[in-house]
C-alpha cells in the first residue's frame, strides 16, 4: 500500500508536461503532483508510475515519494479553467500523487554533467521498464538539491497495452539512442551487474504490490488484482536478467 491522503485544495494545474499534472494541498499538510485517474492516458499510466516509480526507488535511484489522492471532485466547482475542472469532475477516488519538489529544475545536459555510473544505472533501468519517455527533447529528469531525479513513468512497459502479446513485445531490446542521458558515457554492462541481481521475483512482488486494487479490476483476461501484479511482475524479471545485451543506440 502507498500513503492514503486526501486532497483539501487544487493549487494549479502543471502545464509542462503533456498529461496535465494539478499541484494539490492534502489533509497532512503537504503538496503533491497529482496525476487524475480520469485523464486521457486512463488508469494504465498510474499503474505503470507506481510499478515503475517504486522498482526505480529500491534499485537506488531517486523518485519523488508516491503516495494516492483521494479526490472529491467536488473540488473543481471553483476551478475556472474548463480543462482542469473537467479532469478533475471526472477523477473521483483515487488519484496518483507524488512529492512535489519545489523549486527543482529541468534536467540540462550542458549545465549539469552526470557519470558514467549513474547514466549507465538510469539507462539499463529505462531498458528494464521500457521507457520511452526520457528523449534529449523531454528528459522527464529533474535536479533538485544538486542531484537527479527520476519523474513521469507513464509512458513504459508498452506491453501491458496488449497482454497476449506482451512476451513478444517483451523481448524486444531498447533503443537508447535518443535518451537524454546517451551523450554520457553511460556503463550499462556495470549498471546490470550491480542491479539485475536486485530485480528478484520477491522484490517485484512487494513493488506490484504497492498498486492499488481499484486500478488493477476488471483487466480482461485476469480474475483478479494479484494475477495481473503477476503479469507486471513476469516481464521485467526477464528483462532484467537480459536486457543490457540489447540495449541499441549507445556507445
Ligand atoms: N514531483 C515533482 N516535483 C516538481 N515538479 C514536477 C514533479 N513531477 C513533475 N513535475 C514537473 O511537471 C512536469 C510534468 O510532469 P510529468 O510527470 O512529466 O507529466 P506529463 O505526463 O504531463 O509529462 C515535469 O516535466 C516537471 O517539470
Ligand atoms: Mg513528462
């Protein structure tokens, strides 16, 4: 389970991104990024957020702290813009909300240099969760407090689109070649050595395990929640074990 908090005030939407994110105030007093469930992308992105966010988080990279958003939306009958209030009419229940890093700043391949070490380590796990959302043009990375954060997880594992062909899909290799972090010298032969070993069933099974059951109901094919954590579980295992072989577009 993540956090539960509910959210007490929308504080602005967030236009940077393509999925308009709000910035919300909850009942524990913090700010969160708050990802609608009732947004065009649907309930997927969430799932693939925390999956991929909380994998991220125990291989030793930095993800803001993810937590759900009960929402009412009876919050977005002030909200002026037509957009924002139409997300947030239709994103009753539980939201996505992540730590909101304040005043952190746009990842910059020329203003801030990163290892060998820690690009080889971003890269393989973007290999791993198949990300395709960490291009030169939207890094999704961002700095704060002098180091590197991890942001926007939704748009991976584009197998869970099509589950009877997700082994296929699976075994594809990644294309790093337009990863923002390619220009670095990223060592993913080290990364896969240092982190493969990490990725077992056991710790998938506590990270697919931190999805929630609302967004996982329903999924055709599978009976229940914890039969489609199963099938988030499987190909990252095999991927994990394998993927630094294939990983195309790098030096
Ligand atoms: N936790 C956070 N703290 C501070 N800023 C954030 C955070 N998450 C996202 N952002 C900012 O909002 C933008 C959009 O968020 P992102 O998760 O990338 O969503 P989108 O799907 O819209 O691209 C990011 O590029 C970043 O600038
Ligand atoms: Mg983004």
């Amino acid at each position: 389970m993540l956090k539960e908090v509910i959210a007490t005030r929308f504080i602005a939407p967030l236009r940077e991104g393509g999925s308009l994110p709000g910035l919300v105030e909850a009942d524990d007093f913090g700010t969160y990024v708050l990802k609608f469930t009732g947004a065009g992308q649907g309930r997927k992105t969430l799932v693939a957020e925390v999956v991929c966010g909380e994998l991220a988080r125990r291989l030793g990279l930095r993800v803001p702290r993810l937590v759900t958003v009960e929402l009412d939306p009876e919050l977005g009958l002030s909200e002026p813009d037509q957009e924002v209030q139409s997300l947030l009419r239709s994103s009753g229940g539980t939201n996505l909300g992540m730590d909101f890093l304040s005043g952190a700043l746009g990842f910059d391949a020329l203003a801030f240099p990163v290892g060998p070490e820690e690009a080889g380590r971003i890269v393989w796990f973007d290999a791993v969760v198949n990300n395709v959302d960490r291009s030169w043009r939207n890094p999704n990375l961002l700095m704060w407090r002098g180091e590197l954060w991890l942001v926007d997880h939704g748009a991976t594992m584009i197998w869970h689109h099509n589950w009877p062909g997700a082994e296929t899909s699976a075994a594809r290799p990644y294309d790093a070649s337009d990863h923002a972090l390619a220009p670095f010298g990223p060592d993913v032969a080290a990364a896969a050595a240092e982190l493969a070993p990490l990725v077992t069933e056991e710790l998938l099974a506590e990270v697919t395990a931190r999805v929630p059951d609302a967004w996982l109901t329903g999924e055709p094919g599978f009976a229940t929640p914890d039969d489609l954590r199963r099938a988030y579980a499987r190909p990252l295992l095999a991927r994990a074990a394998a993927i630094h072989e294939r990983i195309q577009g790098i030096k």
